[in-house]
C-alpha cells in the first residue's frame, strides 16, 4: 500500500493525545524531504511518552508507534517508514490501542 515517507516530527501523539511521540532514530540520518526534515526507517523506534490511558482504573497507556515499511524503498539497507491507514499505537502487551495523531506530513513524496 503506498504511502507518504514519515519524517521526523510527522507522527506527534498517541490516538488519546495525552501521549508524544519520540523517535529515536537508529542510524545517522542519510535522507531527508522539504530540505531540512530526516525520514525515518522501520528500524527507528517510535516511543510515546506520556499516555494516561487507562482501562477501569488500570493504566493501559501507549508506548509504542508501529508504521509500515516500504516495499520499494530502502534507507541504509533499511526500508522506509510510511503513514498508511494501518498504522497503530500499541500498548505494552501489543494490545491495539488507535490511530496515532500526525501533522501535516510532507506530500512530495509516496513510496510503495
């Protein structure tokens, strides 16, 4: 499914919007869009920090980003984060928690 390269920034909350989102970038930045904005792997990790959701009393918050891989596309050896419909904000025990909050990514470039 194609999608919009993600860059650094482009993902800011979890789907409660209590949660930001910190990527920590794996390796050195080799791409970016716009001129000035990094492009993030699969590789990259998409921590929230932050979420305060909690079910029945027990906090259940997000902590992690998982965003899909470009088939075509490879930065480092790596395959290229893209924003598709499919992407999700998991809890600790992988439990699907909703959609992350993005800004408005850049719309230059779409990789498959």
């Amino acid at each position: 499914m194609p999608g919009f390269l993600i860059q650094v920034g482009g993902i800011t909350n979890c789907f409660h919007q209590s949660g930001i989102v910190n990527p920590t970038l794996v390796n050195p930045p080799r791409v970016k869009v716009n001129g000035t904005q990094q492009v993030l792997t699969v590789s990259d990790l998409l921590v929230v920090a932050g979420c305060i959701f909690n079910v029945s009393g027990v906090a259940h918050p997000c902590v992690k980003v998982r965003v899909d891989a470009a088939t075509r596309v490879k930065i480092n050896g790596q395959p290229a984060a893209i924003l598709t419909p499919t992407a999700l904000c998991l809890a600790a025990d992988q439990a699907p928690q909703g959609i992350p909050i993005s800004i408005p990514t850049q719309k230059r470039v779409i990789a498959t």
